[in-house]
C-alpha cells in the first residue's frame, strides 16, 4: 500500500527455500532460507527479486547460542533506475525459551 492508499495488484512466479543443516550433535547449524520473485509484464517496472539470508548458529548450552548471518536484498528495475542491492552481516548472541 501507499502513502495515497493506491494499490498495486499484478502476478509473480516465485521459488522460496528453507534449509537446515545440523552438525556436531546439533550444536552446530548451517542455514538458508530466502526468495526469488519473477513479476509479469504488469510487474511495474521490477524485472527480479531476490531475498535471501545465509548463516551459522552454534549452541553453547540448551539456552544460549551465537550466530552469524549474511543478508542480501535484491530489486532489479526494468532500465536500471531504482535499484535495490542491500547487504548485511548480523552477529548475535541469543536465548531460547
């Protein structure tokens, strides 16, 4: 939605994934998850999308983990102008409940 309440409605194909792999006893992971989205010819503009996260979690206890994760956010705009191509490195430590 935007700012003047336009709308915005048009079909994609996409392709989501969500891996996990579990090592050292489950003390250690690898994962991955993201998104690919290819917008029709109504798609306004945007050719591609590309989300996506890659990243290591260990475990140091049954409660408390650190990790460390890559991000990536693409948009590729039909004629180049609008581009979005963010990266981020997030390093963290976490309990679990």
């Amino acid at each position: 939605m935007f700012t003047d309440n336009q709308t915005w409605n048009f079909y994609s194909a996409g392709l989501k994934w969500d891996l996990k792999r579990h090592l050292l006893a489950k003390r250690l992971e690898l994962f991955s998850d993201g998104e690919l989205d290819k917008p029709d010819s109504r798609g306004f503009g945007i050719d591609y999308f590309v989300q996506g996260r890659l990243g290591i979690r260990y475990r140091m206890t049954s409660w408390a983990s650190l990790s460390a994760r890559t991000e990536w956010e693409r948009i590729s705009m039909t004629g180049g102008e609008g581009d979005v191509n963010d990266r981020r490195l997030v390093i963290g430590a976490g309990v679990n409940w």
